[in-house]
C-alpha cells in the first residue's frame, strides 16, 4: 500500500508533510500550522514515520474529539448532529 497522509517531512525541512498515494505534496505542517511548499527535487532517505491517526488534509482537527458522537443519538454516528447544524447554516442564510 502507496502512503497516504501525514508523515514526519522525510526533507527535514517542515515538521510533517502529506504524502498521497506514495507521492510527497506541497502540502506541509510546522508547529500544527498548514501551508505549501514544494518538496525538494532530491530522493528523500530512510523509511516513512507516520503522524497519528490522521487521514486527510485537516482531518486531525478531529482526530482528537474527546465526544462520543453517538451517544444519545441511536448509535447514528452522528448524523442528527450533523443534519441539525446544515439546517441551522441554511436558515442563518449561511452566516
């Protein structure tokens, strides 16, 4: 399997930078800050440290939720959650 997500920067330029399907991007993280830069045009060495559990761009923002979104939900994971905030952005018009 290609690696895909957030590793320790393999450059040792930024802390971390997102790989997609084996490829290193521009995409970047120093200090939990997100920004681009291109990665450098040499091979980088050793093996590939992922970063936690993380599986998209921004997707640790979540990754460390301390609620239970189930919980008192049925067990739906969160939909209602999920559906009651889209119909309060539609009715504030999207404010």
């Amino acid at each position: 399997m290609e690696a895909e997500g957030w590793y320790v920067d393999p450059y040792a330029i930024h802390d971390e930078r997102w790989f997609s399907n084996g490829v290193p991007t521009q995409l970047v993280k120093d200090g939990g800050v997100e920004s681009n830069d291109q990665p450098p045009d040499r091979t980088s060495t050793g093996p590939l440290e992922p970063i936690g559990m993380a599986v998209g761009p921004g997707a640790d923002d979540f990754a460390h939720r301390d609620v239970d979104e189930s919980a008192g939900q049925g067990g739906d994971g969160g939909d209602i959650g999920v559906a009651a905030a889209w119909a309060a952005f539609v009715e504030t018009g999207g404010d």
